[in-house]
C-alpha cells in the first residue's frame, strides 16, 4: 500500500491514545495517531516521525496530520539501512494498515494458504462468526477459512511480540478461532510485523499471559499462527517475508 503527501515531523509528547504534539516545518503543531496501543518504545520525545499530510484536503477532517511512521533508534546496534541512522529501524505505526497489505498479500500470492489460490479464492472482509467480527474469511472449493489479524509494532533485539497492552479482545478471537476451528473451518492469526528484518514473532507473555496462553491453546487445536515482516519506507508499506513463530511460554 502507498501513502500520498509525506513529510517528517518530530514527536514531543502524547495528548493521548489518538492525539500527539508534533514539530512540522520547525513549529509545533497537532497530529492524530493511528495506532491506539501503547508505543512508549517508538513515541519517544525527539524521535523522527513521518506524517500523513491533509493540510490540502482536510474536508471533515479535525486535525492536519497524521502520524504513519517512527524511526526507533538504536534498534540494531552496528547495522546500517540506507536512509536510516545507524542501528534505526523504520516501524510502520498505522493500525488499518495491516488489513490492507494482508488482502493484497492473498491477492498478489504474497501469502499463501493451503487449498487458496490467489486466482480462486473468494475474500470476505469482516464476516461475523460467534460473538465477534472477524477480518477474513475466504472460500475456494470446499476449502473455507477464518483470518484474524493482528498489526504488531513492539520488537526487542530482532523479536517482534504481541500485545503491547492487555487484550481481552484478542482473547476473544482467538476463542472465536477455535470454536470455528471445531466447526471445520480452517482458522488463522495472521501478525504483521510492521517492520523489517525481524528473526522471530512471539506471544509477549509478560505483558498479557491470557493472551499468550490462548494462542498457544488455539495453536494446539488446530489454529494456525503466522507471521510476517513488512518492506517499510516513509510512504508504503508491503509484505516481505515469512517469519518463525515461537508460541513457546516466556516470561
């Protein structure tokens, strides 16, 4: 997926969960945020922002700018990536985002299911099963599946985790996913990694052993959990590559 209209800012503070004081152009000023999770380790006061511009086309719009991306310094110490600062990792901070690219991805073959192809499938976005709206459900044959997906932007020393906050409402896909998985559908969480060069996904147990628990007893009943890095550059953001799924408790 492409973004229009991108300029760099710099962060000063969070109003809170949607809102963060900004430095465009050498002046302060407001700009939404499209991730409501935590981010304590990106928002960080001075780092480097890149910024959705809708000075030009604000419309219903309340606030000029919105904030797509961070530059989280110091991420990968020795290790330089053209356009960043030595050791910088670019994360993609936009939550709708990974829905997008994981469509494209079953769309292009970019992510590949067994008994879909990209050609065949039919994809539903936000189909009801339960108690909750799930964000894929796809079709092809006989073959029918359910996908829950889950934008991840929290890493440490090249592992990416999830949540970066309690989640009850990730509990409860995961439940959702089983009981579809007993009813003979195929089931997945599918992690995007909304960043690059990541070596392993993991459940962060620390901050949220529910959730973590309910993954490892989804995986056990045949949910499958996958993950997947993502190209990022200050104005897209696409698949990269499979990463290991580590579902294993740690604490």
């Amino acid at each position: 997926m492409k973004y229009e209209n991108i300029i760099e800012g710099i962060f000063l503070e969070r109003r809170n969960r949607f809102v963060a004081e900004v430095l465009v152009e050498g002046k302060p000023a407001t700009s939404h945020v499209k991730n409501t999770g935590r981010c304590k380790e990106l928002l960080v006061e001075g780092a480097t922002l890149y910024l959705e511009d809708h000075r030009q086309r604000m419309g219903t719009r309340k606030l000029p700018f919105s904030v797509i991306g961070v530059i989280k310094e110091n991420a990968r110490p020795g290790e330089e990536r053209e356009g960043l600062p030595p050791g910088g990792l670019l994360v993609n901070m936009d939550s709708m985002a990974p829905n997008v690219i994981v469509e494209e991805g079953l769309r292009q073959g970019t992510i590949r299911l067994p008994g879909f192809t990209a050609e065949g499938m039919t994809i539903q976005r936000e189909r009801t099963y339960g108690r909750s709206r799930l964000d894929f459900y796809l079709e092809e044959g006989e073959r029918r599946a359910y996908l829950e997906v889950k934008g991840v932007t929290l890493e440490e020393g090249g592992i990416s985790m999830f949540p970066d906050a309690p989640t009850e409402r990730g509990v409860k896909h995961v439940e959702e996913l089983m009981a579809a998985r007993r009813d003979g559908f195929d089931a997945y969480v599918i992690f995007v990694l909304q960043m690059e060069g990541i070596r392993e996904f993991r459940p962060n147990d620390r901050m949220h052993l529910q959730f973590g628990e309910a993954l490892r007893q989804g995986e056990a009943a045949g949910v499958i959990p996958l993950a997947y890095d993502c190209r990022v550059t200050r104005n897209s953001l696409h698949i990269c590559g499979r990463v290991p799924v580590n579902t294993h408790k740690m604490l």
